[in-house]
C-alpha cells in the first residue's frame, strides 16, 4: 500500500475571540473572512491560496514571545513586498511590534491582537 496524497487544508488557532481575529488576518493579508459562526465560536480567512482557521477557547491564555511561561506553539510567516509598508499596516491594524527583534533587518516579529507571534518576511532574495 502506497502513501496516500496528502496536502494542508488548514492551520487552527486557538483565540478569546475567532471572528474578530479573523478579521484581524483578513484585513492584514487582504483575504475574506470566508465563514464565522459566533455561536458555536469558529471563524475562518483565506488569502494567497492559505486557510486559517480560528477556535475560540474559553479560557484561551496568550501566549508569550520570547518568554515559555505560555509558549507561542507556532508562529506564522507572512511575505510581505514592503516591510516597513507591511509593518505600518499592522499596527494600524491592532498588531504590536514584540519588544525583541532577534533579526530586524531581516524580518519583524509582530504580535497579533491575541497574543500570538507572527513574522513579516521581505520579499526572497534572487
């Protein structure tokens, strides 16, 4: 038996509030929120071919960049043509820049309203 194809459908996060970090991405990326159900407390976000997901955890805490007393889990890299352009936009947008920068010249650690560490990546070189 082979293995099966296989590809990603989705990365979930867990959040204190899915539709408006979803928002908060769709805004970000220039995506649609494609689905928000407050009840049941999921929302979704797609842009560039990507899908987020967001679960809304009741007693959701946020995680903590570089600190591990409630480690970050994962972090998302999003390519952006601009960096400084791309980092103005989040801020308007809610996000912060994180207080350590292990490679600002390189790339920007920002976190989003929810606590949660993502990277602002320029363009790949070549």
């Amino acid at each position: 038996m082979g293995t099966p194809q296989m590809e990603l459908a989705a990365v979930t996060i867990d959040c204190s509030d899915a539709e408006a970090l979803a928002n908060f991405y769709a805004k970000l990326t220039g995506g649609d929120v494609t689905y928000s159900d407050a009840e049941q407390g999921y929302a979704q976000t797609q842009f560039g071919g990507a899908t987020l997901n967001f679960q809304q955890v009741h007693s959701y805490t946020q995680p903590q960049w570089p600190g591990q007393e409630h480690a970050q889990q994962f972090h998302l890299d999003l390519r952006v043509d601009d960096l400084e352009a791309g980092v103005s936009h989040a801020l308007t947008l809610g996000a912060t820049q994180a207080m350590e920068q292990p490679s600002a010249e390189h790339y920007r650690v920002m976190i989003d309203p929810d606590g949660h560490p993502f990277c602002l990546c320029p363009p790949a070189a070549g």
